[in-house]
C-alpha cells in the first residue's frame, strides 16, 4: 500500500471521498496493481482513522466508476484498464477480446434454431417467418465477464455452425475457413443500462452502465450473414476513433 496518506476530518470534501482520492492515486501510479485486492473494510478503516460506512461509500463509489471490482463473495480488486476498440476494424468480438493478449474464455448459454421478431429477420434479409439459428455467449477476459453477445445467422449458415464449441468458437475465422468471404459490416452502438438478465451473466447490477453494439456482417456480395447485439459492461469496455480534420 506504501505510504499511508492523512484524512482531513476538519476539510470541506467528504471523508468517503478522501479515501477515494486516496485509493484512486495509489492504482493510477501503481501502487494498487489490477487484480490485486484491497485490504478490508476494517483495516481500510483503522489504517485512515474513518467508520466503516466511510470506507464503504468509498468502495462503492469506485465500483460504479469501474476502479474496483466487488463479485459477490469474494474480495474486493482493482480492475484491469478498459479494454478499447478502435473503430473501423471489422473482427469478431471473440477476436477482439484476444487481441489484448489476455486470457479469453468463453460460456454458451443457448444455441438452437427459432423463430425471431421482424427485426432480426430484417437484419437477415430474411421472410418475417423463417427460422433462424442463434447462439448466445459471455465472454470473459481473465475471468471476468465482459460481453455477452446474441448471435444470428440464416438456417443455412447454421448447418455449419450448429456442432461448433461455443465456448471456444471464433466464427469470423471458421466461415472464412468454409468459403465465406467476409466483407464490411454495419454497426451501431448505444449507451444503455444493465437489465436482469444480462446482470446475472455479467455479474453485474442491474441498471448499471452497459455499451450496446448492434452490428451486421455482409459477405462481399452484399448478402447478410451473421447479426449481433452485444452488451458490453460500461466499466471495462470503451470505444475510440481517430479523427482527421479536412476542410
């Protein structure tokens, strides 16, 4: 922890947000590294002079800015530094994950055929009616969750990924690998918040802040062929873009 800073007790800035400023330095000049955990809320405590309740609201105040990571029994850590996308680059969120030289692991949760709303047939360029196939998954980037990512592609294109290891799977490269030639694709992203269901995989509350990124793969004739919406948790996860001025 190195040098324990004083508390102002008499200072016009609030206790629990002391220690915030307090702990928020010790990660940004390395003295909290990522994945290590904090000390307690009793030691926190003794070590700064402050109630419990303080170190608590202090604690909380960083989960929800993505500083700290509070899973339910367990200790509390820092969080790893948001993962960031540049925008423009077409690879599958597995792919992307990767990227980062991290440990990437994969949970299916469904995979099947169904019928979807028209919007997802849209997307397909699909009759209102047909049956699509859809796999779902969290991905995690050293055990923690970051994604979880709805995916949809035409019956004929779930042929060929239906016996496919989801867990694993990376399917940009398996449907290049079978001819498919991949070409752009139309992406949107939103700012949202967290609901029940995706909290549960997430390990994440819900109403918390989540990135939702919508995006449809077309092959080089134009034809769809794969449709994602991914919720991304908001603490972990950015986006980026260069910008060039012409005038």
């Amino acid at each position: 922890m190195g040098v324990i800073r004083s508390i102002y007790p008499n200072s016009n800035r609030p206790l629990y947000l002391q220690l915030r400023d307090i702990l928020v330095e010790q990660i940004e000049i390395g003295e909290l590294e990522a994945g290590e955990s904090i000390p307690g809320e009793r030691i926190l405590a003794e070590q700064y002079g402050v109630s419990r309740v303080t170190v608590r609201k202090s604690i909380g105040s960083m989960v929800e800015d993505g500083y700290l990571i509070r899973a339910h029994g367990k200790e509390t850590t820092v969080a790893n530094r948001k993962m960031n996308h540049h925008l423009g680059l077409l690879i599958g969120v597995a792919e992307e994950l990767a990227s980062v030289q991290a440990e990437v692991t994969g949970k299916s949760v469904y995979s099947g055929y169904q019928k979807m709303n028209s919007n997802v047939n849209s997307r397909l360029n699909l009759p209102e009616d047909s049956e699509v196939f859809g796999f779902h998954r969290v991905l995690y980037v050293e055990e923690q969750p970051y994604v979880i990512n709805y995916s949809y592609v035409p019956a004929h294109i779930g042929k060929i990924l239906e016996n496919l290891d989801f867990n694993t799977a990376k399917v940009f490269s398996l449907l290049e690998q079978c001819g498919y030639k991949l070409s752009y694709g139309e992406q949107t992203i939103t700012a949202g918040l967290c609901r029940k269901e995706e909290a549960e995989h997430l390990d994440y509350k819900v109403g918390n802040a989540v990135l939702v990124m919508k995006r449809t793969t077309y092959l080089e004739s134009g034809e769809p062929i794969l449709y994602e919406k991914s919720i991304f948790r908001g603490d972990v996860y950015q986006y980026s873009v260069r910008l060039n001025r012409k005038l």
